[in-house]
C-alpha cells in the first residue's frame, strides 16, 4: 500500500499516512486534531514501473521470437514438414517427381507443373521427409 503526507491546515504539522490508492480519508492531525489536506510527494521509492517501455517490449518480443524458433526446430525434428504429396500422374502412383513428369510428357499431359514439385523434392531427406534447407535454417537462428 502506498504512504500518503497529510498536512495539517492551521498547525502546519506533517504526518504519514499508509492507505489504499482506492480510498480518500480524511484524516485529522495529530496535534490539534484539525482538518489536513494530501501532500503530493516527491518520494517516488515505493513506486515500480512494470513493462510499457519501448525497450521491455523490444526484449520481450526477441525472447518470444526465439522461443518460437526452438519450438519449430523441436517440431522440425520430431514430425518433419506436413503431409507428404505422393507423385502420381492421373491417379497412378510413380516412385518420384522426376518420373511423373516423363510420363506426363508421354502421355501428351502438360509436364512443366511438376518442375517445382521436383524441385522442392531435390532437399528433402529420404529418411525424415524433411525440407534439408528448412531445418537448416532453423538451427541457425537457434545458435544465434
């Protein structure tokens, strides 16, 4: 709770006074039992500042950015990158990307829209699933 200074109207008297912000009491002097009115105190010890500053809110978003990196570092290497697309052509399974894209061409279909798919699947490892680049850069920013 906070101290307030009462001073007395006729005497002159000083006195603390420890009270809730909520309330306004009157408080009577001590002295001469007279009225008081509240100092304003230039006595700001008691006083603690949380947050709201241009630096706190700085700190405390790089924090929560490196916690986020973690966290999808952690989920990079326990699930890998989503669902994985299986290549097929038409409904029919092949065994990579490269290879829907041949037959797409043999069967008259366009073949340029696998060119990413084939693409992206140049860094996945075989034995995770997971995007090689992906992880890379997460652990990266993680020893930052």
């Amino acid at each position: 709770m906070p101290t307030y200074e009462y001073r007395c109207r006729s005497c002159s008297n000083v006195q603390e006074e420890v009270h809730s912000i909520k309330i306004d009491p009157e408080i009577k002097c001590e002295k001469c039992s007279d009225s008081t009115e509240r100092l304003i105190s230039n006595n700001f010890a008691g006083v603690i500042f949380k947050g709201g500053t241009e630096t706190m809110a700085w700190k405390e978003k790089r924090i929560r950015h490196k916690k986020n990196k973690d966290l999808e570092l952690r989920q990079i290497n326990r699930w890998g990158t989503g669902p994985k697309l299986q290549p097929n052509v038409a409904g029919h399974e092949v065994e990579s990307w490269s290879d829907a894209s041949k037959l797409a061409k043999e069967s008259g279909m366009r073949a340029d829209t696998y060119q990413p798919l084939i693409e992206k699947n140049k860094y996945i490892s075989k034995e995770s699933g997971v995007d090689d680049r992906k992880w890379k850069k997460a652990k990266e920013e993680k020893n930052k």
